[in-house]
C-alpha cells in the first residue's frame, strides 16, 4: 500500500513540476516561436467587393510559457487585412502569453474591390511578432484584382501531377478554346489541355503560375500562343514585386505533347520557370516516336529558367528570332530525333544565381528514359540541327556540347554564326558541321572576359554593343524573309547575328 502511494505521490509531483514548468515565463531570447505557414494566402475567386477569412497556427514549442510583447499588421489601419487574436479583432495587439508547447490561433480576413483597377495585382502586407526581442513575420498575401483561377481536382492526377483541366472551365466550340484576355489567369497545380482540343490565347494574355504548377497540351491537343509586339502573351509567376521580376524557379513549366497540328509561339515571353519549354511525346505508355509535326517559335523569350529553357525530344523546332537567356543548367537540350531550323537566334547564358557547368546548347541524337525496374532505356533517332545567323554564347569556354551514338545519324550545321566553342572546327571528323562562322570571340583580361558582344547580359540586356563581333556577320540569303528583329526593327543588307539588329 505504501509503495503505491508513494507512486502516486510521485506521479502528481512530476505533473505539479509539468505544470508550473509551464506557467513559468521565459525571457530568452533563444525562445521562439514557430508558425504553420510562413505565408497565408487568400486564393478566393472574387468577383465583386469581397472578403475571405482563413487561419493559421502559432506554436511556442518551449517547455516554459512566452509573451508575445507585440502582434502587428504591418500596414496597420490602412491595410486591407484584420487579424483576430484570442477573439479580439484589430490590427495590433500586446502581451500575449502562450504557455509551454501551448498554440493560439490568428484569424486574417481581406476585403479588396478586384474591379478596382488601381489596385496591384496581388495585394501584400505582414503580421509582424516580437518575442523576447525576436521579429517574426507571416505574409499575407491576396489578389488585388479580378482573374480566372484553375484550381486542381483533389482526385486527379497524372505522374504524380495534380491537375485540372481547361475544358472544364471553358467548354470548347468545336474542339476550339480561344482563351479570354479580360483578366488574368492564374494556375494552380498543372492545367491540362485535352487531347482534340485547341487552345488559341490571344495578344495581351497574362498567365500566372503558383510555386510547381504548369501548363500542359497533352497528346492529340493543339496550343496556339498569338501575342503581338508590344503586346506580348506573357507566363510568369505570381508574385510580381520588383524582388521577383527575375527570379528563377518560381513556376515549374509548359509541356507540349505530339498534337494533329504545330504548336505555335508568337511574340511571347516565358521567364522565371524551371524549365521554359519541355517538348516530348508522352511515353508512360509505350515508346515515344518522332513528332510528325513541328514547334514554331517566332519571336520567343525564354529568360531565366533554374533548370532548362528549351528541352526538346522527338520533336522538331522551327525557330526565328528566338532568344533563349540565363539557365541554371543547359539553355536549349535538342536530344533524339528530330530536323531542327534555328534563324537569327540567341542562346546566351550569363547566369548570376550561383555556378554552372552545363554547356548553354546541347546536342545528341540519343536520350534515356527511366524504366520501372531501375534501368534505363535508350532512344535513339536522326538528327539535323541547322543554325543559320545565331549566336551561341556564354561564361563558360565551352558552350557547345555534343554526343552521339552509332545507330543513327547525327548532323548538325553552324553557318554565320557566333559561338563559344573550343572544339577544333578543323578536325576532319566535323567537316561540315562549321561554315563561314565566328568563333570565340573573346579577349581573356586575368580572370575575367571582356566580351563585346552584349550591352549588359547580366541585367538581362542582350541587345548588341556597338563592339560586337555580330554586327554585320549574317548572310542575308539565309535571313531570307525574316527581314525584322525581335523588337520589330528592320535588317540591312548586312544583317547582324543573333536575335537583335544593331
């Protein structure tokens, strides 16, 4: 009986210790707090003077209690957030005590007029924390204006890809979508075109992605992309402060299955994704044949991609005036089969994100595929790259890497062209590969290469210097119709390399 009691003597003293452990107040600095998210956002369709209420946690995962000496909304009374804590509505709020591994909740509610046109896009403010001197913040993130929003079906998913798909918001005529441009449009997860859909999108289009979201036109589907200059289709990312203009990753990509007609890009901007473009045919189910059709390109930018710009496999690319900047790894992969025209181009890689390896453009008639037991599988195919008037360029003393294997044929073509290439265009084995080029155009200065090419690649200006090599190197022969640039002025009789006239 004595040992018992002697137990449960022991067991309310270690509860009684728990217990004031903690209602005990910690002052440490070290004591901070954890919240479940880092950023809350109200993704509410509105289509009128509207507002939406959400959540979230606030967790002291210390043993001992905290006080909260200040809870603030950064913009305070002007702000189109309130934020309820412990049932009190406001925009600031003192000594808040949280006990040991104790949480509380902060209720935020916007209210925005998404048909005011003077308000930004996205609409952003904090909630700021002090702790023990600590400054914490959760973003309050909402969208500003009106815009058509994809959200995925929680039940839906290819590859492991949750998705929607654009048939269900805009049921098509005919087999045919012509996409609005009235609003925005903003994707969550993957939007995926059907197969023996078209989608046209129209001039002025601005398509926004969330963090590893993408658009896809899957096999037998058809996407037309028809932006003027000046008016270009735009896809980007959501977030649209200056901090984000040029930040890469913050999207995943656009894959472009094999479909009954071309995929066609015209005046259109695709930046700050993982990959730009991803063309293949779709192989889950079976080995993937070269695409009967082609994927035009006119007057494309793909700028600052934190994987690939253009991944090609089994496809064929018709390419004018396109110009392919800043990659993490390889700018544009042609890999397998495919007949590949490439005309006053640009492929240029000047990446300040961190270091890199890859060659900017990467040839090889052959790739892998990942098979269900581990192994690999190798697909082979005829390749023909011809690059006429184009500049290939970059940081690195290699930017051309190539690779073949035997059992098929491996072309490829450099006429009047600019590239960065250390490989010996005289060698016997690459006769015809090289024609009237410029090579390496480049003085080493210690370290450093001065570079007269580009007025300043590194702030994403590509246009020519008044020193550059290019000026005047094009054959107009090969310009042959294509007598406009990239920003719609005219070529001379001596046309200058690359994507841009001097």
């Amino acid at each position: 009986m004595l040992k018992r009691l002697l137990a449960i003597f022991g067991f309310v003293v270690i509860l009684f210790s728990v217990s004031c452990k903690k209602d005990l107040i910690t002052n440490d600095p070290g004591a901070r707090l954890s919240f479940s998210t880092d950023t809350l956002t109200f993704d509410t369709v509105f289509t009128q003077l509207g507002s939406a209420t959400l959540r979230f946690m606030v967790y002291n995962p210390n043993a001992e209690g905290v006080v909260i000496s200040s809870i603030k909304i950064k913009e305070g009374s002007a702000s189109n957030f309130r934020v309820n804590v412990n049932g009190q509505p406001g925009t600031e709020f003192n000594d808040i005590e949280i006990k040991g591994q104790d949480s509380l909740f902060v209720f935020a509610e916007v209210t925005v007029d998404p048909t005011n046109a003077n308000n930004p896009f996205v609409i952003f403010d904090n909630v700021d924390f002090i702790t023990n001197g600590n400054n914490q913040t959760v973003v309050l993130s909402a969208w500003g204006q009106n815009a058509y929003y994809y959200h995925a079906d929680p039940e839906s998913y290819i590859s492991g890809l949750a998705y929607s798909l654009i048939e269900s918001y805009f049921p098509p005529v005919g087999g045919v979508i012509n996409l609005p441009n009235d609003k925005p449009h903003v994707i969550f997860d993957y939007l995926i075109i059907d197969s023996a859909t078209t989608v046209n999108i129209a001039a002025g289009t601005q398509l926004h992605f969330y963090d590893k979201s993408g658009l896809w036109a899957y096999r037998g589907a058809t996407l037309n992309v028809n932006g003027t200059l000046g008016n270009e289709v735009v896809f980007q990312g959501t977030r649209l402060e200056d901090f984000y203009d040029d930040k890469p990753g913050q999207w995943d990509r656009i894959i472009l299955n094999e479909g009954p007609a071309n995929h066609t890009f015209n005046n259109v901007i695709i930046k700050n994704s993982f990959i730009g473009i991803q063309a293949e045919e779709f192989y889950l189910d079976g080995v993937p044949e070269l695409a009967s059709n082609s994927i035009k390109l006119y007057n494309t930018v793909i700028q600052n991609s934190a994987g690939l710009g253009l991944l090609v496999r089994n496809h064929n690319i018709i390419a004018d005036n396109l110009l392919v900047v800043n990659s993490g790894n390889v700018l544009v992969a042609l890999q397998g089969a495919g007949v590949h025209q490439f005309t006053h181009s640009t492929i240029a890689n000047f990446w300040r994100f961190g270091s890199r390896s890859d060659e900017s453009l990467v040839l090889t008639n052959y790739f892998n595929l990942p098979q269900s037991d581990g192994s690999q599988l190798q697909v082979a195919g005829d390749l023909q790259a011809n690059f006429d008037n184009c500049i290939i360029y970059g940081t690195n003393s290699e930017e051309l890497g190539t690779d073949s294997v035997d059992v098929a044929q491996f072309n490829y073509l450099f006429n009047h062209c600019v590239l960065r290439t250390e490989k010996d265009t005289l060698d016997p084995g690459l006769v015809g590969k090289f024609s009237t080029i410029v090579l390496n155009p480049t003085t080493p200065i210690g370290s450093a290469y001065n570079n007269p090419l580009f007025v300043d690649p590194y702030e994403d200006d590509f246009l020519l210097s008044d020193s550059s090599r290019a000026i005047d190197q094009g054959s107009l022969v090969l310009t042959d119709t294509l007598l406009l640039d990239l920003k719609g002025d005219m070529r001379d009789n001596l046309p200058d390399l690359g994507s841009y006239e001097f």
